[in-house]
C-alpha cells in the first residue's frame, strides 16, 4: 500500500501518518525477506594450526641426502578454512576458499616460507525439474565404501581417508545428475581442470580432460555404482564399479575394482647406460588388461567401535622382479650421485622418475586393517590404521585422534610409523612421522 495514493482520498494530516505505518510495515517487511533469504544461506569459518615432523629414511635409495624429493623434515603451518553456502528450491551456490601459510624446516639448508590462496570448491547448481541437477565449478567426487583406496575412482584413487586433517584438493568439472526415482541416479560430467592454479588459468602439464558416465542404483541396505569414464588424450576407456550390502546390524561387506586397457606408468628396464637403466613406459600401447580390485568389510562391535578389513589386488604395480630391478636402478643412480662426475644428471633424472612412476602403489597385493572409535563416544575421536604389502613385507602403521576441549576448540594428532628395508616401498623415503595442532570455529 502507498500513501500517496491514500493522501488523494484523505483528510489533512492523515497522509503523513498512513505514511508513516507504510514504511514501517515497508520496512519489517523487507527485514523479514532479508531474515529469510539469511536463513537459507550458512557461513562457517575454521583455522588449524598445525605442526608436524618428518623422520627422514637416512640410507634412502630413492632421495639420497633428500636431494630429490626435498621433503622437509618439519613445517609449521596456519590454514583458513570458509566455508560459504546458499540454497533456495531451484539453485544452490557453494563456495570454499582456503589459504595457508607453510614454514619448512630442511636442516642444514634453512627454512623456506610458502603462502597459497586458492578455491577448494566452489560450485553453482540448478534444480531445473525436481529430478535433475545441473552443475559447474570446482568439486570433491569421491564415492564408495573402501578405506585403503578407491579402484573404482579415476579422479580419486587416493580417496583422502589416510589423514582426517588434509582435504582432498578439488577439480574442475561440470556435471548433470538425473534421478528417476529415489533408487536410481546417472550423472554425466566432464572434468575440464586438475584444480591446480586460478581455475585452470595456470595449466599443469600433463593434465588430461576427463568425460565419466556414472550411475547409482540404491536398495534398502545394498549400494551399487557402475562408472565408464575416458581421458582424452588418445587413452582407452576405463571402467569402474562399486557395492556394499548390510548383512544384519553389525556387518558391512563391500567391494571396488576399476579396469582399463593399457598404463602411462613407468617399468623399471635393464640398459647399458651409466644406471644400469631406466624407467620407460612398457604398457603403454599394448592391450594388455590392467585392472585393480578391492574387497572388505566391517563389523561394529558392542561398543560401537568398527574394524574394518580389507585386501587390495593391484596388476599395475611391479611383480617381484620388476620391484627387484627397480631398486638396483636406483641403487645404482645412488652411487653415481654420491660422486661428482659427467653422469650425476643422468642420476638424477632417473630417481626423478623413480619418485614419479605413475603408480599410485608400488606393489600388487596389499592387506589393510582400521579400527575406529564410536562416533557417538563422548570423549576423543580416534582411529588406527596399518597398511602391509604382501609382497615386499613392508607396513606402515597410523594413529589419529581429536578431542573436543571446548565447543569451539579442538586438538589433533597423527602419528605415522614405517617398518621395512631400504629396498621396500614404505619405508623407502620415510621412518616416521608425527602432526599436532589445533582447529578452532571461528563461526
């Protein structure tokens, strides 16, 4: 209602008024919207500050004198986690910007300074029709049950599980999801960025375009996903799948494999050069099948804690003798860096390739166990993991824990141990490890 129409028909000095009450009522009106268009949006503010310290392996093969890798053997590190989200029926806009502040410490050669700025997520989706979903922008897509690794994943095989305080960086991608009923969901996306640089601006190489079919099929206690994806850059298309069904109150089976023809990975190969040989893509063009397969499960005791167990088949990584070559290349590039001479680029070009072979895991079978707390317990969060490698007798063994000291405050730990030779894929690089810090919510 406006007052000036109601100033036509009114005697004097009622104008003013009816004003008056009109843009007061204005007014509350327009709070009330802008309460409402508040209440469909959230913000949360995290900070962690962390430190960790790294046991660096002394007589590595791989990084003598941590000339390759460079690996710090501490940082000290403040991270700003926002968290940013609006949804109404018809669209929804998410946004997470991260910053961090790195200080390295590597002995001897003094401590290097690092500050990164960059958009984790940050993503614009459409509801068009109640069953579809249209979306772009940058995202985190993992899925399936597996705790050790995800097969079934080709953006995400490491899917983030090993460390609860890093977050999986997110890649670029644009993405329709259609369900036909509440059972049933195909998505169709592309992945045009890796999520490295200012949205793809500042490309990496190697990076490689990826289209992925998905569809997901869910039963009352049962989960199905199927998945057909292809890069494209002249790469054979890969298939991946995923299931879990609950048997009773307490155990959860599942299993994930992915398969594909063909790898870029690098195999160790005997040549008669200054290191004995070098690391060549030797799958690359064949036919041959490479697949990798997971099955496990978990049981909830009466406490509610969960052990879960699982075993990973790998045929893209070395058999004995490939994981035998390997390292007497390496070893070999060793000793030929340890002394100055013509051939110490060669030397070092090679553990370069070493480092960066194109396996996510060395070896081809693997045995996996995790215990966790109740969620539900009042008291710290936990959990407890080891990884062996079945065939070089290697492991690595994981404690995290959190406790909730104030209803804004956190405290963390991880501690990492690695047993196993020099010769051995997880103990090769490093001998232990340990994080602390803090998280606090700002909002």
């Amino acid at each position: 209602m406006r007052s000036k129409r109601i100033a036509v028909f009114s005697p004097a000095g009622l104008p003013l008024f009816v004003g008056l009450m009109a843009g007061g009522l204005g007014t509350n009106a327009k709070a009330q919207a802008f309460q409402e268009l508040l209440e469909q949006g959230s913000a949360g503010l995290q900070v962690l500050a962390l430190d960790s310290e790294r046991g660096l392996r002394e007589n590595s093969l791989l990084n003598p004198g941590n000339r390759i890798a460079r690996l710090p053997a501490g940082q000290t590190e403040v991270e700003g986690r926002l968290d940013l989200k609006f949804a109404t029926d018809t669209f929804e806009v998410s946004l997470k910007p991260r910053a961090r502040f790195e200080w390295r410490r590597f002995g001897e050669t003094g401590p290097e300074t690092r500050l990164d700025a960059w958009v984790n997520q940050g993503l614009v989706t459409l509801y068009p029709v109640q069953s579809l979903a249209v979306s772009l922008g940058r995202d985190v897509l993992v899925w399936g049950p597996s705790n050790f690794r995800s097969p079934s994943n080709p953006i995400y095989f490491e899917n983030g599980r090993n460390n609860p305080m890093r977050e999986l960086r997110g890649v670029d991608v644009a993405q329709a999801t259609w369900s036909p009923t509440q059972a049933l969901a195909l998505s169709l996306l592309h992945q045009f960025g890796d999520g490295r640089g200012d949205w793809q601006w500042e490309k990496e190489d190697g990076f490689k375009a990826l289209s992925l079919l998905k569809v997901d099929y869910t039963a009352e206690a049962s989960v199905v996903g199927l998945n057909a994806s292809k890069r494209w850059a002249h790469e054979r298309p890969r298939f991946g799948a995923f299931g879990q069904t609950t048997v009773g109150e307490a155990l959860l089976l599942y299993a994930e494999g992915g398969l594909r023809q063909g790898t870029s990975a690098l195999y160790p190969e005997r040549l008669p050069n200054a290191v004995g040989g070098a690391f060549l893509p030797r799958h690359a063009r064949d036919h041959r099948l490479i697949y990798s397969a997971l099955a496990g499960g978990g049981y909830t005791l009466d406490s509610g804690h969960t052990v879960y167990l699982e075993y990973l088949s790998n045929n893209e990584g070395y058999r004995w003798a490939d994981g035998a070559r390997y390292f007497d290349i390496a070893s070999s590039a060793s000793s030929v860096l340890a002394t100055p001479s013509a051939d110490a680029a060669l030397a070092g070009q090679t553990l370069g390739a070493a480092l960066n072979n194109g396996l996510a895991l060395l070896g081809r079978h693997y045995l996996f166990l995790q215990v966790q707390n109740n969620p539900t317990d009042t008291g710290p969060t936990w959990q407890l993991r080891y990884a062996l490698n079945l065939v070089d007798g290697s492991g690595q063994a994981s404690a995290y824990a959190e406790w909730n000291v104030w209803s804004r405050l956190a405290l963390f730990a991880v501690g990492v141990m690695h047993h196993g030779g020099n010769r051995t894929e997880f103990h090769s690089l490093l001998s232990q490890s340990i994080l602390v810090g803090a998280k606090g919510y700002v909002l």
